[in-house]
C-alpha cells in the first residue's frame, strides 16, 4: 500500500512523540481526538503502541511486516475515527484492526498457518509461565526441569505449528488478557465460538507440548 510520504512523515511524527494526556481515560481521549485534537492522537497511539506492536509481533513474527501493520492500524484508525461506535471500548476496536490487517498481510505473503508467533524476550517470561501453568497441569513432564531458554523454544515451536485461528486466539487470551467478549468483537465470532474455539486451543497446545517435552527427552 501506498502512502503519500508527506502523510506519512507526519504520522509517524505523531506516534514517536514523547507520551501526553494519560490521565485521560480512552474516552476521553479519543472525544477529543475525534474533534480534531492532535494531542489526544498522540496520547492513543502512546498509550497502545507497545501492547500492539508485541501482539503483532507474536502473531507475524516478520519485522518488515510488523512495521508495515503497525504503522497501517493507526493510519485505518485515525482515517476510521468518524465511524467508531463511542459505546465500544477502543482497545477492542484497535486490536480489531490489528487483526484484519495481519491477516491481509500474510495472505498477501501467501504465508502457511505455521507461521511464528515472535520472540519471546525476558519481559515476556512470566506471561509464558503462567500460560504454561495454566496449559500443561495434566503433563507428566514438570516445566522446571526444562531451561527456560529451551521451554520457551518449545512453546513458540508449539504454537508455531498450530493452525491460524487457534494460534491467534491463544495470543489474544493468554498474552493480552482479552475477555471472550471482547475476542468475540476481535475476532468477528459469535461468543460460544471463542469459548469452543479456546477450549480446543488449549486441548491442542497441552497435547502437543507434552509431546514435545516427550520428544526432546528420549
């Protein structure tokens, strides 16, 4: 897609600038936005860009893409800003976008469901345990035998190997905390859907973990 580069140049000045208006809640912020304030564009982006970008990151696991949705899902939401319902929650919506615009971009990559997830940094590491604690209780192989290193080696090869919408419902619960309601608005799925679809996410990434504790054992 292309931009013109004087819109572009000013958007990513917008999104580099140092964090503003954050004691506003996400409705205020973006009343405010939608009237016009620079500001308070600035303030979502700042408030958003880390969540976003390590969600993308995860899910694409391409710097040149993750760059490339990144910068697209602010620029929709900012030319997007007269058509969001206010009753919403803007982070949904936000992720949302996110969403649709990863899943455009590897259609246009022609990437396979085993695309990566991303790379789990030292930050990162509790959210993995807790997944792993939560995911793995029925495994006989217990997790602090592994390396964390080698376990979180593990887990994005698991993951990287299921399919593309149990994948991207993992990251979604698991990673950034969504509720099914609002995986449900992500994702454009009925809420039984995500609770089924979450069900066998987790069936499926319990029994190929234990398979691959198994594998790396013998």
């Amino acid at each position: 897609m292309a931009y013109n580069a004087v819109v572009i140049e000013d958007f990513l000045s917008l999104w580099i600038t140092e964090p503003v208006l954050n004691e506003l809640t996400d409705a205020e912020l973006f009343s405010r936005f939608a009237a016009g304030e620079e500001a308070a564009f600035r303030g979502i982006v700042n408030r958003y860009k880390q969540g976003l970008y390590a969600f993308l990151k995860r899910f694409l696991n391409r710097s040149d893409l993750v760059e490339d949705v990144f910068q697209e899902t602010f620029l929709q939401l900012f030319i997007s800003r007269d058509s969001f319902d206010s009753t919403r929650s803007l982070r949904p919506w936000l992720f949302t976008i996110a969403a649709n615009k990863a899943r455009d971009a590897l259609r246009k990559q022609q990437r396979t469901a085993t695309a990566t997830i991303g790379t789990i940094t030292k930050s990162e590491e509790m959210s993995f345990d807790e997944m792993l604690d939560a995911l793995t209780s029925d495994s006989t192989a217990p997790f602090d035998e592994l390396q964390r290193n080698e376990a979180a080696s593990l887990v994005r090869a698991v993951i990287a190997n299921m399919p593309e919408n149990l994948r991207e419902i993992l990251v979604l619960a698991y990673f950034n905390k969504f509720s099914y309601k609002q995986m449900a608005q992500i994702l454009s799925i009925p809420i039984g859907t995500v609770k089924s679809r979450l069900h066998t996410a987790v069936g499926r990434f319990a029994k190929d973990w234990k398979a691959a504790v198994g594998s790396k054992r013998s």
